[in-house]
C-alpha cells in the first residue's frame, strides 16, 4: 500500500533505501507531489514520522503545532510562502534528518522597486518584489556576465552591488536553471562621472593636472589629445571629487576625456592648455651657414635640440639659453623652411617664423599647387596624405606627409578645370625620404590611364631634394606626349613601406 501511494502521488524519493527492519529511528523515504507550490500541501513518507517536531524547508521551518496531518509513516504540510529551493529537514530530539534530494520550484518573480533611483557602480542596488530569493542570477546593461553573489537576500529583497561596467538600461533577474524564469526591471540609472574644471590653467608635459568634477572616483582612463596615444590609466589621485593625472609627454594642448570602466567617454568641459617653446622672431633674417642666430620667443628654456631644414641631425650645442631667447650657430646644410624644436620631453614643436639663409631659394613657382595648402583646385582624392604637416618642411610652414604601403599611392584631380600645363615649360616638387627610404623609388603618374607609363623619383633619407621634369619630354600614363592638361597626379611607392614628404609643387 505504501509503495501504490508513494506511485500514485509522483512522489520523489529520497534516495535512502528501505529498511526491512524498524529501528525505531525517523527516516525519510520520500515526499511529494512533484511540482508542488508555494501554499499547496507537500506529503512527506517515512518511518517514526510521528516523532517528528518540525519540518525545516531552506528559508523556513513549519512548527508540529501546524502540521495538517501527522502519523507514524506520514506527514502532511503546507509549504510555507518564504521556503526555498533545497533540502528538507526532520527536527526532533533526536536530531536532524535531511532529504537526500531538493525540494525545487518554479515561480514567477517579481520586482517592484528599486532604490535608489539613480546608483553608481560599485554600490548597492536594492530591489523589493516577490520570490526573489529565487533569483541566481543578475544581469546589468553593459555587463557580460552575471552577478551571482549578493549583499543579501529574502524573498522580499534583494541588495546587489552594481558592476563597474553597468551603464544605464534594463537590470534582468534570473533563477538560473536551464530553462530560466526572468524578470525584468527597465531603466535603472547608473551614474557617470563628470569633469567640469582642470588646474593649473597651463600646464607643462610630465606636471600634475586637476580634473575637479562628480564621482571621479568611477573614472578607469584619462584620453589626451596627443601626438599618438594619449591614454593614461594610472593617477597620482583619486576622489569623488578630485582626479589628480601627470601630463603626458605627447599631450597636445586641447581636448580631455574620462572613460569609465564600461567604455563610456566623457569630455571635460574645460580644455587642456600644454606649455610648449614658441618663437617669435629669428635674427637677423636672412642668416649666413655658421652663423649665430638669435631666436627670441617665450619657454625656450624647455628646448633640448634644434632641427634646421635640410640637416639630418639636431643641433644639441647652444651658445646660450634662456626662456625668452636662445643663440645657436646655422649648421652646414641648412635650407629655408621651418625650425622645429624638440623639448626635453621629446615633443616636437614647429616654428611658424620661417628660416632664411641668403640666396634667392628655390624658383618661384608660376602655377602653384601646393605651397602650404593645395592649390588652383588641386585636391587629395585618395583622402589618404597628412596634407598640413608640420614635421619635415621644405618651405612655409607645412608640407604633405604621406606613409607609403608596397604599391601604394596617393593624389588625385582637379576641380572644377585641370591643370593648364601646356602653359609652361617644367613640373617641379621637393620630395624628402623618412625613416628607411634612402634609395627607395617612387613614381609620378599624370592623367593615368594606365600604371605603365611614369616618371621615377629616387629618395634620399632625411634631406630635401628637388624633382623636376621638362614637360615636352614627358609622356603621361595615357601615352601622351608634352600633355597640355595635367586632370590627375598620382604618387606611387614601389614595393616598400615609409613616410616621404612633399612641398612646393607646380609649374614653371
């Protein structure tokens, strides 16, 4: 009879083998129904049951006083609103008897509130509803993986600590099992940092800047604007209130943005300002080759070297340096063009005051198109070339830098007329080679039709040289000789990787 009860309620076994013996000691053989619920009346099967003083669910005990029913070989109980999934335990003088098996359930759970309305990361999360000491499992916005450890949990609340990757969106709460109950909660709030004032006003490379704002405290990376990356993870301080970050070498002066552990940026409202040397005049102008020249301007002091155009190597050895002027005798080899000053930092800064050494310079150009700036409706096509570069310039203030790949080029057409080439007699560029280049090729392209038909231009590393081609010697990529129309330009490398400069381009 017992086992056609056991049957016929889909009761689960507890996994212990009867006994053919009574030893007088509780056992508990099994329970059930299957799929019992919250308020519903669970049966629990066994020997001795009557001695029996409670039944303990995970989450909640039902005293004997309560108990529906209760004899020598059964026990019947309501199962309490707050029990949980787990193991059942028989209490009585005797001691504890637990269920080799779970009790489990499948409810719905449900979140009300939350609070507080608006929570960092890295907080607590406090969320009341139903059941949700059910829940396993928590999902934020902008997370991965789930919480599953919590501050606390009852079946009323639940206190989770938000991630620092959370962001703002829909929090998701989850039993866990295979084929899972959720329940979602829409727009939590997370907090993010602001940035709203940065001091000194000015500030040098390797100094430390204040950034003052809101819960800086959540802030992981500080982005420079900078020569190449200016990310900085690593802070001389950190409060809600007060982030303190030493200037990179690269930071140019302009905008800052704070990243939060999520990847979300946010831009400071006040904008960095980096001291750099700067000069204000060159003397005297034009200046002999070994000659002193005298360069006024403000923080010269922060100069280490001096690059003159057309010299491979910068000149270290001053006569004299002061803030506001350094003296410094012209290399051989020096051209026009721009000084650039390297500071003890290794920040390179350009001159906008141009050098000058006696001579009359490069021929002026009859019809120009580049000098500083595209010209006569010359335009890059291939968006592909640095075409207001400051690093290597032959004349002016800029130069086009473009960073070759094999068989790669750059250039384009004009717009709206072509070129009126017939007009004049010669093409003529200065090209300067970068790093690794010396006696790399590369090719001049007119009007290309093809690839096949080009000029041959052969670098030199680090010096300025100038390229020019007899137009009635010169056939374009379509075969045509002496060419009145130049419509396109294209620059190609042959098979090898480098940066190569070009200044001063047009017709004579």
């Amino acid at each position: 009879m017992l086992v056609c009860l056991v049957m016929s309620l889909g009761i689960l076994t507890s996994c212990e083998d009867d006994e053919a013996v009574d030893t007088g000691r509780i056992e508990l053989l099994s329970f059930g129904p299957t799929g019992v619920e919250h308020g519903e009346e669970i049966r629990l099967i066994g020997r001795n049951l009557n001695k029996v003083d409670a039944v303990e669910f995970t989450g909640a005990t039902v005293p004997k006083s309560e108990f529906v029913q209760q004899s020598s070989d059964l026990i019947i109980v309501v199962v309490p609103v707050d029990a949980w999934e787990g193991k059942i335990t028989l209490k009585s003088a005797e001691g504890d008897v637990v269920s080799k098996t779970d009790l489990g359930f499948t409810v719905d759970i449900a979140s009300a509130t939350f609070s507080p309305e608006a929570v960092k990361p890295g907080e607590n999360l406090t969320l009341t509803g139903d059941y949700l000491n059910f829940v396993n499992e928590v999902y934020f916005t902008g997370t991965s993986e789930a919480v599953t450890e919590f501050v606390s949990q009852t079946r009323t609340e639940l206190v989770v600590t938000v991630p620092m990757t959370a962001v703002t969106g829909k929090v998701t709460l989850s039993d866990g099992k295979e084929r899972p109950v959720r329940t979602v909660i829409e727009d939590v709030a997370v907090i993010l940092p602001t940035g709203t004032a940065v001091s000194p006003d000015a500030v040098k490379h390797g100094e430390d800047l204040t950034i003052t704002g809101t819960d800086l405290d959540l802030v992981q990376e500080v982005i420079f604007t900078a020569v190449g990356e200016g990310l900085v993870s690593t802070f001389v301080s950190m409060s809600e209130t007060e982030l303190v970050v030493t200037v990179p070498d690269n930071a140019s002066s302009g905008a800052i943005t704070l990243v939060t552990y999520s990847g979300v940026e946010i831009p400071v409202t006040e904008e960095l300002n980096v001291i750099l040397p700067a000069a204000t005049a060159l003397t005297p102008t034009p200046v002999e080759i070994g000659a002193n020249l005298t360069i006024t301007g403000t923080n010269l002091d922060l100069v280490r070297e001096i690059r003159f155009p057309g010299v491979t190597d910068a000149v270290s050895d001053f006569v004299s340096q002061s803030a506001t002027e350094i003296v410094v005798t012209v290399p051989e080899g020096a051209i026009n063009g721009a000084l650039r000053f390297i500071t003890f930092r290794d920040y390179v800064v350009t001159s906008t005051v141009p050098f000058k050494i006696p001579g009359e310079g490069p021929a002026p150009l009859a019809y120009a198109l580049y000098k500083d700036a595209m010209e006569n409706g010359w335009q890059d096509w291939s968006n592909a070339a640095d075409l207001a570069n400051t690093e290597n310039v032959f004349d002016g203030s800029k130069a086009i830098k473009h960073t070759f790949s094999p068989w790669g080029s750059f250039g384009g057409g004009f717009w709206p007329d072509a070129a009126p080439a017939g007009n004049y007699s010669e093409f003529t560029m200065w090209v300067y080679g970068g790093a690794g280049t010396d006696g790399k090729n590369i090719r001049l392209l007119v009007n290309p039709g093809s690839w096949d038909d080009y000029v041959t231009v052969t670098l030199q590393e680090g010096k300025w040289v100038e390229f020019t081609v007899q137009l009635d010697t010169f056939t374009d990529s379509a075969g045509k000789t002496d060419p009145a129309t130049f419509s396109d330009i294209r620059i190609q490398a042959e098979d090898f990787t480098g940066s190569v400069w070009f200044d001063f381009i047009g017709f004579r």
